[in-house]
C-alpha cells in the first residue's frame, strides 16, 4: 500500500493529503505493533559487543570499488551435510511460475514499474539502481542483509540481476497473468505474499534490525525474549489471551478489540490499545517484553499486511492464537495449526478466543506443548543462520532461471558494508555493526532438498486445512475435545 502512495501527483492535493494521512496511519500501525513487543528493550544500549568491529577501522574516505572483494575460502567443503529446515521448500514454490520458461531481461524489467530499487550482484560485488524512494530504510536494510551473506559465504553466490518491492502488500497478481509467454508474470521479490500473488518471498528487513522502531537485530532480540522465557513459567501466567496494538487499523483489529472483557462477558481475551504517545512519554515501561509473556496466550492478527511481530510472539513460549492470516512471509507457511499455534476461527473469534483459552486451561500439558513448539520453530529454524542460508539458496536458485549474464546496467551504483556503516550515525549505525557478518562461514549453507512435486503442496496445504477444520468441529461440538 505505501508503495502505491509514495507518488501521489502533485495537482491532486486533496489526495495528496488523504494518501499522507493513510501512510501515517500505516506507519503508526507498525510502530503500535512492534513496540509493544520491544518496548523496555530500547533504553538499553543495543550493541554489548561492538568491541570487534569498530567502525573507525573502516576507511570512510575509501571509495567501495577500491574495496577488495572476500576471497572464498577453499577450505570449505562444497556440500554441507545438514538438511535445510523444511520451510525452505517454498523456495521452489515460490520459483515455480518461471521453471519452465527460465527469466528473461525482458521479464524482468518488466517489474521496473512496481519495483523500488534493482539489486545487481556481479563478481560479488553488489550495485543498485533506484526507481522510487522507500519508506524508512527497508531497502538499505535488506541490501545491508546481502552483502552480509556475500561476506558469510564469499565466492558463492553467483552473479544475480532482481527487482524488489518494498511495500506491504504483494504487487504481482496471479489475475493479471494468464501463462502465456507473453503475459509471464515479471519476478519480483518482496518481503511478503498470498495466494493471489506473485511475488517471491524475501526475508524482510527486520532480521537486520528495524532502528527507526527500535527493534533489534533478530539475534539479539531473540536472546532477551529466551531469557525473558526462563523468568515467567508457562504456568505461573495470566490465564488469558493477550494483544496489544493498534485496534484502529483493519477489521480484523476492529473486530478483535471487541472480544475485550466487558462486565457482561468474559471472553478470556485481554487487548490492550497502544497509545503512542502516552507509552512514549513512559519509556515504553507498559508495553515491554516481559509484560508480553506473561500471558498463557498471545493473540496475532494481521493490520495492513503481514506483521513483523509474528516470530517475537511465536516466540514467547506462550500458545499464540493465530486469526486466519491472510498474508506470509518465508516461513510461515510452514506453521501447523493445533500444532504450532491455535487456529482462530475470523468470523467467531470472541467465542473461538474463548474457547482455546478455556481449552488451554483445561489441558495445560497441551497448550504448553503448542506454545513450546511455536517457540522452538522461530528459536531453532528461523536462527540467522538459517535466514542467510534461505536468501542463498532463493538467490542461487533463482540465479539458475536467468537466461542472459548479469551485468552492471547503467547508472548503478556499487555499495558496500563500510559505505553503509560510514554513511549513518547512532542507532543505525549500531544495528548495523552488530548485525554485521564478522567473519566467514567455515561451512557451506545447508543442503537444500528438491522441490515440492505439486501434489505434495496440495497434501501439505490440505493437511493445515484438516487440522484447523478438526478445531472447527471442535469448537461447534461435533468432536472431542482431544
Ligand atoms: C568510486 O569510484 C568509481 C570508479 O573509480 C567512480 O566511478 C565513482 O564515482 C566513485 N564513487 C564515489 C562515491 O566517489
Ligand atoms: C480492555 O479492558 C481492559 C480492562 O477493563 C482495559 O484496561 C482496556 O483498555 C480495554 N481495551 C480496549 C481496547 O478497550
Ligand atoms: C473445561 O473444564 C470445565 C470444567 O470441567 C468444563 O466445564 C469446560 O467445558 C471445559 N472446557 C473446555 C473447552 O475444555
Ligand atoms: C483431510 O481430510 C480428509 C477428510 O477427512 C481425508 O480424506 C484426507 O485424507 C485428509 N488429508 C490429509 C492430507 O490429511
């Protein structure tokens, strides 16, 4: 959406006004939503160890062509003898609608009217051409992310040409695109995507650090949620269902706040307006991580898009109750209901809140086993590692469907980690020495298993549909309550 109305025309001043208003409403929801989960966290100093890489050991007037490439390491064996997490199959899926044809330049330039910015790498090196001014810094972010993979893995990724959308929701409609040569979709990478779309799911920015909203890199943050964990047993919480955000932004959101506890009834839900600048004035002190879990349940509902918040809350050891999203990123399509979360019904969703609650309440083992396994999918396969070895195999897979040499086209301009370290200051300079690369694999990425067949995506997506259709019957008492 916020791609759409970063260019609004001039003359249309009274549009120009509305689109304003709607990017603040957007930005705000973001920001409501994520600062619930980092509040307390940004009083302190982000970075503990920054000691090994300092800044001022970079030359600042060095120019990044004068930059030495890192050299790969031939002491690292061609094949890891890991097996990639399973969500890492929707590379393929995601692949999937240019399997046949392969990708022109054509096809690609094609998605220079949607694209924010073009990424080029060639001989390791990373150039960029910019179409449209972003919001905050999404895309340096996300170009910040691969040149940490190119300094994690050296020599490895091959030469790539993409577009990529910065925006919330996906662009490429399968609508628009019959299969025909002609009218082939153009790849698109963006950070999220739905069954009606297109685009190639990228790991967002906030791996890297969101340092306009404060929150850290995923790998600190992931620790201080960890430790928070260890502080409230599951049982010692609140036996409710919580969320806190903007309730303003969406229907679902609207609808969700309804499900507040009121003198009548009790719908075991406790949701909380975030009110930006009363919780600003108190450091965020309401609003921080260890208040995040100390609920039993956690409730994720989508605002404008998918959310960022989607991993912390999954990671709270808590069961998260998830209303039927509409969007995913990379991994969670991978998600199961019943299994790795709680399924909530979006046209019931008091009674639906209600009854997990009570049901969790009830069977405490069952909904401990369901918070743990969320948790331990986001702490064990979404560790940055894996989020680097994702982008690899995306990237080297999607390298191999380009039927023409990349080259640097026209008015790029090369970048590098010392330039985008040199170029900001405070906050943003220290996410980004934190979450820099600090030294190379000494093993390759992880080894990517073969695609999904078709019939083998239609059996996953039919067993999630089985699973959340069980609690369906369930929660109208068709069925038993285990
Ligand atoms: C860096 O060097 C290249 C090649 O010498 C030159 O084209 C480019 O303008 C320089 N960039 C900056 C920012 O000085
Ligand atoms: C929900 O109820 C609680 C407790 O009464 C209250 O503090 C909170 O403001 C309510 N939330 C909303 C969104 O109205
Ligand atoms: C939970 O247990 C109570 C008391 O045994 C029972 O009345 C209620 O139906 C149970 N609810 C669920 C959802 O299991
Ligand atoms: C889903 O449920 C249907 C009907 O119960 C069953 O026939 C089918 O085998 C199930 N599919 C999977 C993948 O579990």
């Amino acid at each position: 959406m916020i791609a759409r109305l970063q260019q609004p025309r001039r003359a249309q001043s009274t549009a120009v006004f509305f689109l304003a208003i709607l990017i603040i409403i957007g930005l705000i929801t973001q920001w409501l939503d994520i600062s619930i989960i980092t509040g307390s966290l940004q009083k302190k100093f982000l970075v503990q160890d920054s000691s090994s890489i300092n800044s001022e050991e970079f030359d600042c007037s060095l120019n990044c062509s004068k930059i030495p490439s890192p050299v790969k390491n031939d002491n690292v064996e061609s094949s890891s003898g890991m097996v990639c997490p399973d969500y890492f199959k929707w590379i393929h899926e995601d692949l999937r609608p240019w399997k046949e044809t392969g990708i022109s330049i054509k096809m690609l330039e094609e998605a220079k009217n949607v694209a924010h910015i073009r990424i080029i790498v060639v001989n390791g090196r990373l150039y960029t051409l910019r179409y449209k001014k972003v919001f905050q810094t999404r895309d340096i972010v996300t170009i910040w992310g691969i040149l940490q993979l190119l300094r994690l893995y050296p020599g490895r990724l091959p030469d790539l040409d993409l577009m990529l959308e910065c925006g919330d929701r996906p662009v490429i409609k399968k609508r628009d695109y019959g299969g025909r040569e002609a009218s082939m979709p153009p790849p698109l990478f963006h950070y999220s995507g739905d069954e009606s779309s297109y685009d190639i799911v990228f790991p967002d920015w906030s791996f890297w650090g969101w340092p306009e909203l404060n929150i850290k890199p995923w790998e600190v943050l992931k620790q201080e949620i960890q430790r928070g964990n260890t502080r409230i047993k599951w049982k010692d919480r609140e036996p409710y269902a919580y969320w806190k955000g903007n309730t303003r932004v969406g229907s679902e959101r609207r609808d969700l706040a309804k499900c507040n506890a009121t003198d009548q009834d009790d719908w075991k839900a406790r949701i909380f307006e975030m009110r930006w600048n009363e919780e600003k004035k108190q450091g965020f002190k309401s609003s921080d991580m260890a208040n995040q879990c100390t609920y039993r349940y956690k409730i994720y509902v989508e605002g404008v898009s998918w959310s960022v918040s989607q991993k912390y809350i999954l990671a709270c050891d808590s069961m998260a109750l998830i209303i039927k999203p509409h969007f995913y990123d990379f991994f969670t399509r991978s998600l199961l209901p019943s299994i790795h979360y709680w399924p909530i019904n979006t046209n019931n969703k008091c009674e639906s809140i209600k009854l997990a609650v009570e049901w969790g309440n009830n069977y405490t083992d069952k909904a401990q086993e369901i918070g743990r396994a969320g948790s331990n999918f986001v702490l064990e396969n979404l560790v940055m590692d894996y989020v680097y070895d994702y982008s690899f195999h995306l990237l080297n897979e999607y390298a191999k469907l380009l039927k023409y040499k990349p080259t640097v086209p026209e008015g790029a301009v090369e970048t590098c980690s010392e330039a985008l370290v040199c170029s900001v200051r405070g906050q943003k300079k220290r996410y980004r020495i934190h979450s820099m690369v600090k030294s190379m694999s000494d093993s390759p990425p992880c080894n990517l298993l073969p695609s999904f067949e078709p019939e083998d995506v239609s059996v996953f997506l039919e067993r999630k549909a089985n699973l959340t259709n069980q609690v369906v019957l369930w929660e109208r008492g068709e069925t038993d309550s285990n």
